[in-house]
C-alpha cells in the first residue's frame, strides 16, 4: 500500500482527453474524492471502475482534511477530481493539498487539460506571459474595478490575461471590457474540446458585435491581450466615484471641497463629478 495523494485532471468536454495515466491512477486508487459523486461517478463508470467516492466540494474541503489524512495514515492512494478539468484551478482541492503535504505525505499531479491554457494554444495571442485570474466578481461595479486592477501589459510588452465565464455572462463582461479597455484584443473560447468548439477574436466591441444567441450557452474562456497601459486607466470607474460621493454626503462634507477633492483623487473633471453630486442627492 502506497499512501499518497494523485491530483488527477479529467476532460474538459471530450472523454477522449482522459489520459490513460489518469486512467490508471483512478484504476489503482483506493478512494477517490470528487465534487459531484454523480458527475464523477458517471466517468468511473464509463471507465469499467467502481471506486469509494467521497465528496470534496467549496463547502466541506475544510471539514474533509482530517478523515483524508486519516485514510493517508492508514496508507490509502487517494485521487482527488473535479468536475472537468485540473483540480486547484478555479476548483476545489487547493487547501487539501497544502494539508496533505504539510502532513509529510507524498502528492503527485496527473496533468491534462486546463481549460485556460487550452484556449490560450489556439487564440495566436501573446502566449507568455499569461496571467490567469479564474472567475471574476458578479456585480459589474466590482468586476470592473478587478478588470481595472488587473488588465496591465508584461513588465516587458504585451501579456495576456485569462478568466473564466459561464457563456451567459460573456456579453455583460465584454460591455464591462469595453469601458475598461477598449482597445484591447479579446479572445472569447467557447466549448472548448466539444462539438461546438468556437472562438471569437477582435475589441471589446468587435466580438460583441459577433455574439449570437447560441453563443450565450455553456462555457467560456476570455483572453484579453494587453499591449500597453490603457489611456485613462488610472481613471474611477464610475461605480467608485458614486460610493465616494456618497460616503462624503454621509460624513456630512460640504460640496464645493468634496468635489474639488473627488475630482482632483478620481481623474474625473469637477464638472463631471458635481453633476453626480447634485443627481445623488435627487435619488
Ligand atoms: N479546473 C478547470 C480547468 O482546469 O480549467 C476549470 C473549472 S471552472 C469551475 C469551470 C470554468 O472553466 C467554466 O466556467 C469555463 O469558464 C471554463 N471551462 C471549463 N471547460 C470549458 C470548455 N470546455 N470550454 C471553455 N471553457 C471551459
């Protein structure tokens, strides 16, 4: 019995991408710990094994650990799955896996797909760097102070930058995007590996435009290159200055200053920002 951890990553769409490392490290594994035990119970299932299947999902990682460390202890091969793709990136597994090694305990990693990296091969866009920043925030005032933050070129020139999106949310993102950096080129992969595998590339507003309703369906990566700082990008996104002049109104400040001071804090004119003042006051 060899006790150690197999991070094992599983197709991202197409079953023909499982390797048969995976497949063996799933055979020879002793219990397997999963997101879904019926998503992963299907792929077990499709692979002739019938294997313990625990869960292992956002909400009991934590909760999980010791009874994972106590099945190493009893010198248990545990794979750990998620649901398509490596495990840890964007998906659960990342805490398990420091536990497990902080407990001395040997991990190894079975690679394959990832679906960022899957995208980022086929769009011709800068390659590397790449940053990669999973999901972002669902209201579009914090989405886009993230997208503010983040979208920077390379130290040394262009760099791209990868997030993941259910297909629903690619038009509110791109709108998001075209506020933020409208000059950027943009990569939307959708389906990768699957039957409808597509890929939309131009501005923000360009691959807007290209959007149809089908698109809207099941799941997507977007790249976002970034060639130079964007002009203005230093700039408010407008989200923020409406919260700064409404923390200044509940702290009592009187106009003329907070506007002098918003204006001169937010790179937006003083005209810009009292008419803000005024229709915050109306609402
Ligand atoms: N750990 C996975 C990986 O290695 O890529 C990612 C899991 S994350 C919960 C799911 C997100 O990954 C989706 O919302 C989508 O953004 C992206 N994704 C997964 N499969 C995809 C596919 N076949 N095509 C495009 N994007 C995909």
């Amino acid at each position: 019995m060899t006790a150690e951890l197999r991070v094992v990553a599983t197709p991202i769409g197409n079953l023909g991408d499982l390797t048969p490392r995976a497949q063996q490290a799933l055979a020879t594994a002793d219990l397997v710990l999963c997101e879904d035990t019926r998503h992963s119970g299907a792929l077990l299932h499709h692979l002739g094994l019938k294997k313990p299947l625990w869960s292992l999902h956002a909400h009991n990682e934590t909760a999980r650990i010791d009874s994972v460390l106590q099945a190493l202890a009893e010198g248990q091969a545990i794979a750990l799955v998620s649901d398509a793709g490596t495990p840890c990136l964007s998906d659960p597994g990342a805490e398990l896996v420091a536990a497990v090694r902080h407990a001395g305990y040997p991990v190894t990693s079975l690679p394959g797909p990832f679906a960022a990296a899957v995208a980022l091969a086929a769009a011709g866009m800068t390659p590397v760097p790449f940053a990669f920043w999973g999901f972002l925030a669902k209201k579009s005032g914090e989405r886009q102070r993230q997208l503010q933050a983040r979208l920077l070129p390379g130290p040394e020139g262009p760099m791209s930058h990868a997030f993941y999106v259910p297909g629903r949310d690619v038009p509110e993102l791109l709108a998001d995007l075209q506020a933020v950096a409208p000059a950027a080129r943009v990569c939307v992969a959708r389906e990768l590996t699957k039957i409808h595998e597509g890929f939309l590339l131009g501005t923000p507003a360009e691959v807007a435009a290209q959007l149809r309703p089908e698109h809207e369906r099941g799941e997507a990566v977007l790249l976002v290159e970034i060639r130079a700082k964007p002009a203005g990008s230093d700039k408010w996104i407008e989200a923020e200055l409406l919260e700064k002049i409404e923390q200044a109104r509940k702290e009592g400040q009187r106009a003329k200053q907070a506007v002098a001071d918003l204006a001169a804090a937010s790179g937006w004119s003083r005209n810009d920002v009292y008419a803000r003042w005024v229709a915050s006051d109306a609402e």
